[in-house]
C-alpha cells in the first residue's frame, strides 16, 4: 500500500514539473525584435565574382621562412587593389606598413568620434606538396563554374576582402560618406601564426602611437551556419566571435641508446614516444562551460520550437549533461576545453637504424583562463613517461578580451542578419572563436573586437578551408557585399 502511495505521489510530482517545465517553456522566448526594412543595396554581382577570381589568382602565400615569400605577389595584389578600386584610391588614403600589409583610412564627417576598423588579411596557406591534381580545379585558377569560385583564399579569406572593397567603393559610387572614420587593415601573415613580425602588431603600433582607438572592429571568424534539428530547431546561426583561444606548440623528446635494428630491443625510443602520444589523447584538458555558452543555449533554446524550448529553458540545470555531450563532438569540444591535437614526430635518420631521439609536436588551443604554463603542466602530468625533453617552440596566450554583445558592432550584425536571410529565424548569439585571427592585436585599441564574416556556408564547405578545393558559393557574394555597406552605413553613424 505505501509502495503503492509513493508511486501516486512520484508521478503527480513528475506531472507537477512537467506542467512547471511547460508554463516555463511557454515564457521562454526571445524579446520580439523588430525586423528593419532596409533598402535594397545595389550590387554589382558580375564584378564582385571577376573580382575573387583576379584576387586568387595572385599567390599571396606566406610562409613561415619570409626568405620563401614571393613578395612580388603582394605587390602584384596590391596593384590590382589600385587598378580595381579608384574610387576608394581616390578618396582613401593608403599606407604600406611591415613588409606588405596596409592601412586605408578613409575621413568621415565628423573627426571628434571614434574610428570603425574593418579588417582582413591577404594572404593564403600554401598548398600542400603533391596535392596539386588533387584540386577538382586549379588552387590559384579562381575558376568559376557557375556555382562556386574555386581556388585558395576563395572562403580564407580574400572573399571577405573582395566583399569589403565592393561595399565601399559602391558606396562611394551613391555619394555616401561616413560620419566616423574609418580604416581598412590589411596584414601581409596573418596565416603565419606567432610570426617574430606580424604585421597586425606593426599597424596596431603605428595606430597606437598616432592615438587611435577604434569604436569597433570587424574581423573574420563565425559565419551564418543552417541548424535543422526536426523538431527542435530549424535556424540560421549568426555565431560572432567575441574573443579567440590561445596558441602553442610543444616539443616533447625521448631519448634512447640507440643502435642496429638488427638487435632491436622490444620497446625503444619511437615505442615509449608512442606511449607519450597515447597518454597525449587519452588524458584531454578538463572542460569549462564558459558564460558565452550560457548565452548561446539560452539564445537557441528562446528561438526553438516549443519541445526546444522545454529542453533548453532548463538548460542549467542539465549543464552537466550538456558538457558531457559536447566533450564528445570535435566541433563543440573544442568550445570548452583547451585542445590537444599530436601534429609531427620524427624518429631516426634511416630505416635500418634505431632513433636516439624520438621526437613529437603537439599543438595546444588553450581556452580563455587557461595559460601556455599550464598546458606544460598538464603535458608533464598526464605523461607518464617522466624522462622527457618538453620544448616550447612558439606560442601566444589566451588572454583574449570577450567584447559586449551591447556593442554597435553586434547588435548590427543582429540587426541586418534578421533584415537579410528572412526564410528562417536568425540566431545572433556570441561565440569563442577556435583559431587565431589578426584580430586579437586590435584588442590593444578597441574594446569591441567581433569576428563574423556574412556568408551564409554550409559545413562541409567550411572544412575546405585550408585544404583541397576550397571554394566559395557564388550565390553569397551579392550578400556579403550589401551587408558590408549597411554594416558600415549603420556602425558609421554617430547615433546607432
């Protein structure tokens, strides 16, 4: 009998919280928000896709031994930028900064307020040795098929560029003039990361001591991403990058006797590398839900549907669960730990003989409050092989700053996202960016640094970047334009 009371009282609280969870679900929604009818922007849609196709044409390919750098391709590509632009010639000016990045300023009406900065790098990756007939169309052809622009830089990033110079120099063809000003930044090795002379820190040294500190700044990073979950959601995801991770490379070495193979012991030194590598990925970094993840699920959760909406109304209460899940996904991993992924090794000089020093290189991403320190602690802890060499071979802290989703900056892109793509609900909620970026210098002048680039991307095509046939849609380059010019007609203005 009480067994059968304890049952009735369980299930009447199980429908209790249920009919709690539903009324909580039911309020759980986003504060309505005003979709702005902005005028249509006129695009030259044939010129910005001829446009692409001469810039990734040009090899701007940087690398790591500047000695390797063709640097005729940057002036190549700077000319073209000239010849291409006159208006934006004309009526900016232009400044040649390090080896091969540059800075346009362009004078709004109004001097006492602070600048805006848009940036973008122009350079490439190379391609990988060997891989070249790999492409389903020439790295540097910039063909165009029709549906995308192939060629490396098409989505790393001189789309992006491309897009930015289209937007202001149409502006300038309509007569506009911004009342802030506004600069253009262009580094020469962003690719390059931890470079001993990036130019990102020489433009950002030279705005520095002239006393600028921007408004805002726009850099690459998130993209509007398609979430279709049946039944939970079906969205475009605005991710904004508000800060990045950290970087650093790591150099663990074993050392061993040595000798013929032909009296090879059973374990030697490339055997207990192995074992390093081994308690490498088995011991990953803890993960922390940081409070942009907090703000993401909550920005979701508000524009799912109403199962959504009962899941994700108490998502803090499943955080765990949450993390749980997402340490087991790469893509969502990498949001709330510091990444490990084992990169090189090299062992002997020749097949026949045994390795003296083994050697693997390890790259780390730490997440933001995490130091280069403490993934050597980690490394020296988690291995159990204790008589190790660890070298750190370059590195930059995550000490990235989140900026303000209260920042013009963002709630522009919120703005003319939700104007832009209304086939669906758009999703602008902030996120932590997983690579690097040049933005992260800017953080030195500008409190509210964002990284969002306005194509609208399929997954699949973003994992081309970097590798064989990166590509970009055509059919997203008239938009990335007309949000450029109305990013920069809004974030101009004195009053936003």
């Amino acid at each position: 009998m009480a067994l059968k009371n304890a049952g009735k009282i369980i299930a009447g609280a199980a429908g209790a919280l249920t009919a709690a969870t539903a009324v909580k679900a039911a309020f759980f929604k986003p504060e309505k928000s005003e979709i702005v009818d902005l005028p249509e922007e006129k695009v030259d849609v044939l010129r910005v896709q001829n446009n692409l196709t001469k810039a990734i044409q040009i090899k701007t390919v940087s690398r790591d031994d500047v000695d390797q750098i063709d640097w005729n391709e940057f002036t190549k590509f700077h000319d073209f930028l000239e010849e291409t632009y006159p208006l934006i010639h004309k009526n900016m000016t232009r400044e040649h900064v390090a080896r091969a990045s540059l800075i346009y300023k362009w004078e709004g009406t109004n001097p006492s307020l602070a600048p805006i900065g848009l940036l973008s790098h122009q350079d490439v990756v190379p391609v990988t040795p060997g891989t070249e007939n790999d492409w389903e169309h020439p790295p540097f052809s910039g063909f165009n098929d029709g549906e995308f622009i192939w060629g490396r830089g098409a989505a790393d990033m001189k789309n992006h560029l491309i897009c930015v110079m289209e937007a202001i120099e149409t502006l300038m063809e309509e007569g506009f003039r911004p009342e802030r000003d506004v600069y253009l930044c262009f580094g020469h090795n962003e690719e390059i990361v931890c470079s001993e002379d990036p130019g990102a820190d020489e433009i950002v040294r030279i705005l520095k001591e002239r006393g600028v500190y921007f408004d805002s700044v726009i850099d690459e990073g998130g993209a509007l991403l398609t979430v279709d979950v049946p039944g939970i959601v079906n969205a475009y995801i605005a991710g904004v990058g508000m800060a990045e991770k950290g970087y650093c490379d790591y150099k663990i070495t074993v050392t061993d006797k040595g000798g013929h193979t032909s009296q090879a012991p059973k374990h030697n030194g490339l055997g207990k590398l192995a074992n390093v590598i081994k308690d490498l990925e088995g011991h990953q970094f803890d993960a922390k839900m940081l409070p942009f993840i907090d703000g993401m699920f909550e920005n979701i959760g508000k524009n799912s549907t109403f199962l959504g909406r009962m899941l994700l109304c108490n998502y803090k209460h499943f955080k765990p669960l949450f993390k749980a899940v997402m340490t087991q996904i790469p893509a969502s991993a990498c949001m709330i730990r510091t990444v490990t992924g084992v990169s090189m090794c090299s062992g002997s000089p020749a097949p026949n003989v045994l390795p003296q020093r083994a050697t693997v290189t390890a790259n780390f991403r730490p997440i933001v409050g995490e130091t280069i320190a403490d993934v050597e602690k980690h490394i020296r802890k988690v291995v159990r092989y204790k008589d190790i060499e660890v070298e750190l071979i370059k590195g930059k802290e995550a000490s990235s700053k989140f900026a303000s989703t209260e920042c013009a900056a963002f709630k522009a892109i919120d703005t003319i996202c939700k104007s832009m793509f209304t086939d669906r609900t758009v999703v602008t909620t902030p996120y932590l960016v997983m690579g690097g970026t040049d933005s992260y210098f800017y953080e030195d002048i500008c409190d509210n640094v964002v990284r969002f680039s306005p194509f609208k991307l399929a997954v699949e095509l973003l994992r081309k970047t970097h590798g064989t046939n990166e590509r970009c849609p055509v059919d997203v380059l008239p938009d990335g334009v007309a949000f450029f010019k109305r990013y920069i007609r809004i974030v101009s203005k004195e009053e936003r």
